[in-house]
C-alpha cells in the first residue's frame, strides 16, 4: 500500500512544475475560503477589473487612447449606468416585494378556502385530518419565513454601512487595478514560484473561457429578466418587475434555477387568473421564453465556452455555493473549468 501511495506521488510531484501549480491553488483556496469577508472589496474590484479590461483594451489598442482615459471613460459609464439602474429599478422591486408581503395573507385564505372545499368534491381522496395537517405545517412555514424576513431586513439595515464603503472603495480599487494592471501584476509575480510555466499554461486555456463565461452569463441575466418581464407586463401579472428580475437571476443555477423559480410564478398567476385560458397563455409564453434561452441564447452567448457535462455543472454548484454561497454558484462553472484544465495539463511521468 505504501508503495502504491509512493509510487503514484513520484509520479504526480516529481515535477517542479506540478508543485508550484499545486501550491498556488492551495494558497488561493486558503485565502479565499478563510479570509474571503475581509478581502470581499478587493475580489469584487478583482472580478469587476477582469471584466472592464476588454472594453480598456478596446480602446487603448484599437482607437489609440491614452490608456488613463480609457480607464476613466469606461469606469465612468460603468458608474453611471450602474447608478441610474439602481435609481429606476431598485425602488420598484422594493415596492413590488412589499405589495407582495401585504397579499399574502390574502393569498394564504384564499388557498385555505380551497383546501377546505377538496373533502366535499372529493370525499375518497381527501379527509378533514390530512387537511388539518397540511395546513398547520403550512402556518408554521410561513411564520418561519416571516421571522426570517423580519431579521433579514434588520441585517440589511446593519449591512447599509458596509455597502456604502463598498460603493466608494470599490470603485476605487477598480480604477487603480485597471490604470496600473502592469505595476501591480509585476509586484504580485516577485512573490509566486518561478517554476510556474504550467500554473501560466493553465491560466492562459481558462482565462478566455472564463472571460466569455461572465460577460455571458450577465448578458444573459439581463436579456432573460427583460424578456421574461416583458412578457408578464403583457398579461398584467402582478409583481411582473420582481419575477422578471428572479427569473433572470434564476439562470445562475443551471436545471435547478429554472424549476424553482417557475414555483412562484405559477402561484402568482393561479391566484390571480385562475385556471382560466389566460393563466395557461402565460405559462405557454413563459416555458416558451424558457426553451428560447436554453436552446437559443445560451448557444450563442457561450459558443466559445467550455463544454461541461450538466452532471458536472450541477455538482459544481453544489461545491462552490455550499463553499462561498452566492459567488460560488455564480463562479460555479469558471471555476469547474479551471480544475478541468489543472487536471488536463497536470503532468505525469507514465
């Protein structure tokens, strides 16, 4: 047995290389997973950075603009549509989530109402006992989610402080690590190992991938939440801004992100339509728009992306987000990507 564990490991290890590509990662993993609170400013001016540089480059390379007032007009337009969104939208989803939370009660009678109508229409399937049942689990479910909404929002209060720091030092960051990606890269290089041939081979198959994987997936986030928002407008659903915008944020759980989010809106439409040929044309048009964006959209907005297997995917947003929850999932398949090409590239002596 220890032979066979010696032997793989000469096998394995026995390239420098291989070594330096191993503790990079380790290190990376250790500062993320543990200090992952602390440093949150800098990872998000990180990933903010990575996705800017194109448009940077763009303009740098190809129409020749000093590199400084690339950054500022690019940042600068980042900003602003960042804020005027925020300033249109966040104050209607607000409304919406609260118009939402005052119907409730309504909505939970008028599913009462319903249950207690199924003994009499069907009196061999269901009795008063099983109802009874059902309805006391449900009560306590909800005032479980009523607790934990009213300690969510005492959290969110808390946490306004710290996103009005992250709304001034982020941006700063950003601005720094674009205007002087250069200096910074070669401080950050004196201190990794020189063998790092492989950890650079590594990088350069993953990093066009993940860049396109990105500027996708918030394409697409975008592209799914007006359509799917357009859609409920046309019907008159109500809430149609707050289940546009979930059904696009849906799509960050691939499979999985799309079953849950069609929970709500099929509530939302029976409470408010009925079984009624309304409340099927909507579910048609929103199974449609689905079909559209599986088959369509994604097709074309990561033809240039690595091709995972759905298994694959769904583990990894298992792992990531059970490691670093929302950026997890939303990493997910970058970072599958990027253990597919370390065990690809990974060399062996056989």
């Amino acid at each position: 047995m220890l032979a066979m564990l010696k032997n793989w490991y000469e096998r394995r290890f026995s390239d420098p290389q291989a070594v330096a590509l191993l503790g990079i990662l380790l290190f990376g993993f250790i500062i993320i997973y543990f200090f992952s609170d602390l440093l949150a400013p800098l990872l998000i001016a990180i990933v903010l950075a990575y996705l800017l540089e194109w448009p940077v480059s763009l303009l740098t390379n190809k129409l020749k603009f000093p590199r400084l007032l690339s950054v500022i007009l690019v940042l600068g337009s980042f900003i602003g549509i960042t804020f005027v969104m925020i300033i249109w939208i966040l104050p209607m989803l607000l409304n919406q989530m609260i118009n939402l939370f005052s119907d409730l009660p309504h909505m939970f009678n008028t599913f009462n109402d319903w249950l207690l109508s199924l003994p009499e229409n069907y009196p061999e399937v269901v009795d008063y006992q099983m109802l009874e049942n059902l309805l006391s689990t449900f009560k306590s479910k909800i005032l479980g989610f009523g607790e934990s909404a009213l300690k969510f929002s005492l959290i969110s209060l808390l946490s306004l402080v710290t996103l009005g720091i992250y709304a001034f030092l982020v941006p700063l960051m950003v601005f720094f690590l674009l205007k002087d990606k250069q200096e910074l890269w070669g401080y950050v290089a004196k201190y990794l190992p020189r063998n790092r041939t492989l950890a650079h081979k590594v990088w350069k198959e993953t990093k066009l991938q993940i860049a396109n994987y990105i500027r996708g997936k918030i394409l697409e986030i975008i592209i799914v939440a007006a359509i799917t928002y357009l859609i409920f407008l046309f019907f008159g659903l109500n809430y149609s801004l707050l289940l546009g915008v979930a059904v696009g944020i849906s799509v960050l759980v691939p499979y999985v992100g799309a079953v849950l989010v069609a929970i709500p809106v099929v509530l939302v439409a029976v409470f408010q339509f009925g079984i009624t040929p309304t409340f099927w044309y909507l579910i048609v048009s929103y199974i449609v728009s689905q079909l559209l964006d599986g088959n369509l959209l994604v097709p074309l907005l990561f033809s240039e992306a690595v091709n995972l297997h759905p298994f694959t995917i769904i583990v990894s947003v298992l792992i990531f987000g059970g490691l670093w929850g929302f950026w997890g999932v939303f990493f997910a398949i970058p970072l599958a990507t990027l253990v597919k090409a370390v065990v690809h590239s990974w060399p062996s002596s056989e």
